[in-house]
C-alpha cells in the first residue's frame, strides 16, 4: 500500500485555481493543469479528473497504460465538445498525469507538462517527459534544463487535452519495488524550486506534500500549485 499526502494552493498571483488533482482507489492518481480564459481552465481541468474517475470506476483492473490512455482520450473528446457548445470555453484544455500502482507494477499515461517523478534508491528522476515548446529545444540540445525553466515561453505546450482534435498520450508500464516514492505535480512546484529542492523536502519533511506547496509559495508562488506524494511500502 501506498502512503499518500496530496495539497493544493491558488498560489500568490493567481485569482483561482485552475489546477485539479484526485486520488482514486486502488493507487491510482491524477494532477492536471487547466489552461484558458475566464474559468474555462478550471473547467477543463475539473472535466479531466471526473472523467478519469468515473472510466476506471467501470474498467478492469489493474488499470494499465491503455486503459489510462483510453481515459485521457475520452476526456480530450468531451472537453473540445463542450467548448464546441460554450462559446465562453473556446480554447481550454488541460494537463493530464496519470499514475496507477497495482502491486509490483506501475502504469502512466500522461499529456502536457505536469510531471511524475520517481525517488528509487537516493535517484531522484522524472519519468515522464514535458510536452512543451522548451522542451523540445532541450531534447535537440539548443536549451539546457536550466535555461528551459527560466524561458519566456516555457508555458507553451505541444499537447493539451481538449486544445486539439488528435493527442498523442505517452504511456508505459515499470516495475515498482518497496521503498519507492513518486511525485505527481503541476509545473507551479517546478517553475518555482529546482529537482534538489524538492528532494530534499520529499526525503525530510513529515509532509512532504505541505512542504513543497510552502516552499512554491516562498519562491514566488506565481502559478498554482498541487503535488501529490505516494510512498510504497
């Protein structure tokens, strides 16, 4: 079983959360980051969660990358026909991070730039890979990491849920061993404070999910922020 802490924060500049983040049983955990005008962030990201829950509450389990692909899928489809139907949510769309543990092994599907890292053994690495314009210049070697976090257009995406017709959604499946820790989080966390930081606060604080929403908020807090934190025992 796993040991989970999960927060959330507006943040200090931002005047409503367009982030949403939910746990659903048995192991299996969402954060998405709503994107567009007005609420229809909000909107679009909220979509995301219930609909994620309510395809895995009639699926079979384990719930593996493909059955999480085929939940982000169904949400694209809904969210673009809402916002087809709302002339208010025209352009919305989300994130989607999806991780699910069912006894040794662990599934992910994923769209966008909200992340999951892995703490194994004193490594601390991300595992899923962002679906941003930086990104791409740092996989070709024009950016470093570091550079990419400080770009004018790190917020731009090359996937979204609902902001086009066909997503491409990264999938995989891994072994998952005891004493394995993983962080879902909205890039509110990672624009904020580095991957060193962040380890340090998963390795030290009692909860490690309070923790890093406080350590966003001291660095600026100019994003909101979730994270959720699952320990397998």
């Amino acid at each position: 079983m796993a040991k989970i802490f999960q927060a959330t924060h507006v943040g200090k500049v931002r005047n409503n959360n367009e982030d949403s983040l939910i746990v659903i049983e048995p192991e299996t955990f969402v954060v998405a980051d709503g994107m567009g005008g007005a609420s229809a962030g909000e909107v679009a990201s909220q979509m995301l969660v219930e609909t994620v829950k309510d395809f895995l509450t009639k699926a079979a389990r384990p719930y593996d990358e493909k059955i999480l692909a085929q939940a982000i899928l169904l949400a694209n489809d809904k969210i673009l026909n809402t916002a087809r139907q709302h002339e208010e949510y025209l352009g919305m769309g989300t994130t989607a991070t999806i991780l699910s543990l069912d006894g040794g092994q662990g599934y992910f599907a994923h769209v966008g730039d909200s992340r999951i890292y892995l703490l194994r053994n004193n490594i601390f690495k991300q595992i899923t890979e962002d679906h941003s314009y930086v990104e791409t210049l740092v996989r070709r070697g024009e950016l470093t990491a570091e550079e990419a976090r400080v770009h004018p257009m790190k917020n731009v995406l090359t996937q979204a849920v609902g902001a086009m017709t066909n997503i491409y959604v990264d999938q995989a499946s891994f072994p998952v061993e005891s004493g394995d820790v993983f962080l879902l989080c909205t890039d509110g966390l990672t624009n904020m404070i580095d991957d060193e930081l962040i380890l340090q606060i998963i390795k030290t604080a009692e909860n490690p999910a309070d923790a890093l929403i406080d350590a966003a908020l001291n660095a600026g807090g100019r994003d909101n922020v979730s994270v959720i934190v699952a320990g397998v025992d």
